[in-house]
C-alpha cells in the first residue's frame, strides 16, 4: 500500500507541478498578449498620424492649383474638369489657365476652318499650347503671346 500511496503521491506532485507549468506558460502567454495589444495600439497610432500628414500633403498639392492649370491644357474635356476643380476650390492660378486655353480653344476652333492660312496658324496655336503647358507645369503665371491679356480680361468671369 505504501508502493499506491507514493505513486499517489508522485503522481499529485506531478500534476501539480504540470498546473504550476500552466499557468506560468498562461501567464506569460498573457503577458504576451498584453506587449502586442500596446504594441498594436502604438502601430495604429502612428499610422493614423502619417496618414493624416499624407492627407494634409494631398490637400496641400491638390489646392495649389497647378493640378487644376496642368489638366485645363489637355483637350476640351480636361478644360471642362479643370473648370469643375477650380469652381469648388477657386486658385488664381488655376483660374489663369482656365482663361488662357478658353482663349487658345476658341482661337484654334476658328482658325480650324479657314483653309491654308488658318491651318498654319494652327501650327502657331500648337506652340503657344506648349508655352501655356510649361508655364503651368512651373506654376507661374505666363502669357500668351499677344492675346494673354485680352483672354484675362474676356473671359475675368471664370
């Protein structure tokens, strides 16, 4: 019987101990757990924050409105959707070019039918479009040559 009652005896203490194993591997299992919740909270926060900036930047770029006098320069649509940009978030800048390529489409849409020398002259347009282009790509206001002026005062409503 003393034989039953050391087996016993082992076998308790071997349980015993195995429930002490547990729960220290459950307790630092937890601890764990607890390390990576905050670091996940501090991982969150800080993407939070640099998505914020991200957004602040976009803002910053889009509001600029060189975005808007880039895009008015490519073909009537692109006009049509700068003029849209620029109505909710009106920039002198991008009001400038809106004015200029106006002045240039209505321009080259006349000159478009008047034969031979029109046509020539739609070489010229090509080149005040380009000069337009990189003013806007640099985000100064830039002229064009001759009609500039006439095409800020004609079309100031926009």
């Amino acid at each position: 019987m003393s034989d039953e009652k050391n087996l016993s005896d082992d076998l308790n203490d071997m349980l015993g101990d195995a429930k002490d194993r547990a729960k220290k591997a459950a307790d630092k299992a937890s601890e764990i757990a607890d390390d990576a919740k905050e670091k996940a909270k501090e991982f969150a926060s800080e993407a939070k924050e640099s998505a914020s900036e991200f957004a602040q930047d976009a803002k910053e770029v889009l509001s600029d409105g060189k975005n808007v006098a880039i895009i008015a320069h490519i073909t009537i649509i692109g006009w049509v959707i700068a003029l849209v940009m620029n109505n909710s978030d009106k920039t002198d800048l991008g009001s400038f070019y809106i004015r200029q390529m106006l002045g240039l489409l209505i321009l080259s849409f006349v000159l478009w039918f008047i034969p031979v020398v029109g046509w020539i002259l739609i070489l010229v347009m090509i080149i005040l479009w380009i000069m337009s282009l990189v003013g806007a790509l640099s985000g100064e206001k830039k002229l064009t040559p001759v009609l500039g002026e006439h095409f800020q005062n004609w079309f100031k409503a926009l």
